[in-house]
C-alpha cells in the first residue's frame, strides 16, 4: 500500500548542453563534464552496461559524438545537445 507524500512519478531532470561552436562532444566526456559519472572510467561502465540511451536506442560507442539536436538519457536526466 501506498503511503501518504509517495508518487508513483519517475523524476526526470530535463537539461542542456551547449556545444558553444565546436561540431561534436564525446559522449563519456559529456557524462564526466556534466558530473553524472564520477570519472571517465566510471563513464564508460555506465554506457557498457547499457546505462544510457542516445536519441531513445541504448548506446554502446562510448566515444559516440553528440551533435546539435542529440538527447542522451541516463540516469533520471535527459540531456539535449545546442548549437
């Protein structure tokens, strides 16, 4: 049974990142810069184990380039990738 203040909603933190004029960011760079995983190692776990999904497919290049108009899912966040 449900108790009283408990949802049933997923939390999903809608972010975005700006290229700022470069062409593409790797997607384990991305993870670490933006701090969902701890390190570069811990980036590449992360997309090994099949925690993070590009444009809604998992991804498994973990130096896949994110290009304007990407959206990365991980971890309760949903990244959009700007020019």
């Amino acid at each position: 049974m449900k108790k009283r203040g408990q949802s049933n909603l997923n939390l999903i933190i809608k972010m975005k990142f700006n290229l700022n004029g470069a062409e593409y960011i790797e997607l384990i760079k991305l993870l670490k810069l933006l701090r969902i995983a701890e390190s570069g190692g811990h980036a590449k776990i992360m997309v090994e184990d099949g925690e993070v999904k590009l444009n809604g497919q998992v991804e498994s290049r973990k130096r896949a380039k994110l290009r304007v108009g990407d959206v990365v899912e991980t971890v309760g966040k949903k990244i959009t990738i700007e020019a």
